[in-house]
C-alpha cells in the first residue's frame, strides 16, 4: 500500500511539484525571518556576550536594559569590592560619542572605556595589535567592520580605505591614534565600536557629575552567583545581575516596548497561510483527481485506516522535501549574506524545529480536507458510468 500511495503521488507531477513548492515557500519564509529576528534579538545583548571575563553586572536600580545607562559614582567600584564573595570589581564606560573623519564628517560609534590596570572587558578577538597597547598615549582599538566600513577614510575619486593602525580620528574633539583592530559582534544599530581606557573615554565623553557606566565584577570559586548578587545588593543599594539576567533583562525589554516580534510573527504568520493556501489546495486537488483509484481499492477490500495511513505518508513525504529544500535554501541565503552585509541571521536548533513542526502542522491539516473526503467515499462510485 505504502508503494502505491507513492507511486500515485509522484505519478501527479504537476501537482507533486506544486505541492513540494509551497511547503519550500513555506518553510523558507518562516525559517528565513525567524533566523533574522533571533540575529536582531542577539545583537541587542551583543555587549554582554562579547564581555565574557565577569559574572555579575552592578548598574542602578532604574536601568532596564543593557543601552538604558544611569551612570553611577566612582567610589562604587570600592564598595563592591568589599563585598564578601566577591573576588574583584573593576569601573567601565559605555557611551555614544561623534567621532570626526579625515573627510569631515560625522560618525556615532559606540566607546567602551576598560579598567586602566587591568583592561578588562576588552574585545573577544584581536585581529592586529594587542590589547596592552591601549596604554599608549591616546590609543583605540576599532573592531574591523567599523574601520572597513563607516569609519573608512574616502579618497577624492570615491574609495574608501579602511583604518589601520596609526591613522587618527577625533572622538569628541581629542585625538585617538588606532593602536590596534578587532573583531567583535555586530551591535544592534551596527555603530562602529572603539576601545580605550576608561580615564581616556571619561575625557573623550562631555564632562558630568558621573561617569561609571557599570562595576563588572567576577565572584569567588565556589561562590554562588545569586548569593553574591544579593550581598552586592544589600550592601550597595544598587542593582547586580548575572550576565544571563541581563541577558533577559534586555531581550524582555525589546520584547515588550518595540514593535519587532509583531512584524517577525507577521511575517512568519504569512509563511503558514501561504503554505496552507498553496499546500492544501494543491494537495486536496491531487487527492480529487484521484478518487477513483482510492474508490478501486476499497472496492477491493481495502480498508479506511489502510486509506489513511495512504495519505498520511504522501502528506509526510512532501513535508520533508519541503522541509529539506526550504530550510536549506533559507540557511545558504543567511550563510552567504551575512559573510559579505550586516545581516543579523542566527538559526539556532530550536528555530529548526520549531519550522519542522510548523510544516508538519500544515501537511496534516491540508491532509485532514482530503481524508475526509476518501473517508465519505463510496467504493460504488467507481463503478459509474
């Protein structure tokens, strides 16, 4: 029976076509802007993600997200480090400063200041230079993307040359040499991202009363974290997170105050009806036209679950083709586009599944249409003139 059903579907090869192109469609439309949501999502807590070397966060109570900074005192950075549990807490700047090109023009970039001793905090992966050379007088470290890409200098016939090492630039109206280039992970408006000390950023940045951004602290080996927190908090009377809680903190808040998940959902949303709509038809159609031969096989003694266990298999053999080419065409699209633009595209396991189950879902529902129909199907039918 299992033959016969397959040979039936393929033998429809129009339709089978059809029907393998909607769930393609299908699939890559949910796939595709599922893995761009989650790549959006990610950057917007790409800081956190790209300093690795604390565990607790202390920021003031009122901060809702990792760009809602509520600078706090320096002497903060003291009363952490008394805290009991704690096995060190060092000051760090994070600020939207101008910074002026050779051209002239203008361009945001985002200044991390780290710890003048011990730089911690700095970027995940250096592509030239050290992160020691910071100490050098005026000294910045900008990540590749933006040195190739909004901080390049323009030459008079149009090209841009990307910054290297000993070119200069003006953050604020100070000199900052680039003492070295990084790679670090696209942030969630894709400003060029610039390293330094963190007394060089406070007199790159407008003078104010405060200036620390956050006390990133790393607690003792065998400490436990939410302990720790709470001793900090107690202590401090300011707000301590885990990097995981800020995580979360951040992503609820883009979750709740933007407008992004109702245009993903949206679009995703489109991507199921347009499977169901396309799918369903087709795959109703397919199983019309062929009425008579599943009204021959009941008049041949063939049963309604036999029946159904037939359409069953074509329904899942057209899911995972589709499944299969969809999901495929989806991830080479995100490989290829996110090497050479600033695509945000993550397509972790989940989202894998979580299309597999929506194709399923509709292969069972354009199924359940054509069921019916063979299950109200009378074996005398065929026999009619």
């Amino acid at each position: 029976m299992s033959f016969i059903a397959l040979k039936m579907l393929f033998g429809e090869r129009a339709k089978y076509i059809g029907i393998v192109i909607g769930l393609t469609f299908a699939s890559l439309l949910i796939t595709q802007q599922s893995a761009i949501f989650a790549g959006i999502m990610t950057r917007t807590y790409s800081f956190l993600t790209d300093v690795g070397q604390p565990d607790v966060w202390v920021v003031d109570p009122q901060v809702q997200y990792i760009e809602d900074i509520k600078p706090l005192q320096d002497t903060q950075v003291l009363r952490v480090r008394g805290v009991p549990g704690v096995q060190w807490a060092v000051p760090l700047y994070k600020g939207t400063l101008q910074a002026r090109l050779a051209s002239g023009t203008f361009q945001t970039c985002v200044v991390i200041g780290l710890d003048d001793e011990t730089l911690i905090g700095g970027p995940p992966t250096m592509v030239t230079g050290t992160l020691a050379d910071l100490r050098q007088g005026d000294g910045v470290i900008v990540d590749v993307a933006g040195a190739a890409g909004k901080l390049a200098k323009v030459l008079p016939n149009g090209q841009r040359v990307p910054l290297k090492i000993g070119d200069t630039l003006e953050l604020n109206d100070h000199r900052a040499v680039v003492v070295g280039l990084c790679r670090v992970t696209q942030t969630f408006q894709s400003n060029p991202v610039v390293y330094t000390t963190y007394s060089r950023a406070t007199l790159f940045a407008p003078p104010q009363r405060k200036m620390l951004s956050f006390v990133i602290a790393k607690s003792k080996p065998g400490e436990d974290l939410a302990t720790v927190c709470r001793r900090i908090e107690q202590s401090t009377q300011l707000k301590a997170y885990t990097a995981d809680e800020f995580k979360k903190l951040t992503f609820y808040y883009i979750l709740k105050y933007t407008g992004m998940p109702v245009n993903f959902l949206t679009a995703v949303a489109l991507g199921f009806i347009v499977g169901i709509t396309i799918s369903g038809q087709t795959f109703y159609n397919f199983t019309v036209d062929n009425l008579r031969y599943f009204g021959t096989l009941k008049a041949m003694g063939a049963g309604n679950g036999s029946l159904l266990r037939m359409i069953l298999l074509q329904a899942l053999v057209v899911a995972a083709i589709g499944y299969g080419l969809g999901v495929g065409a989806a991830s080479l699209w995100g490989s290829v586009l996110s090497g050479h633009t600033q695509l945000a595209f993550r397509l972790p396991w989940q989202l894998l599944v979580m299309t597999a189950v929506a194709i399923l879902l509709i292969c069972l529902i354009s199924a359940a249409f054509s069921i019916r129909k063979v299950m109200k199907l009378e074996p005398a039918v065929v026999f009619r003139s």
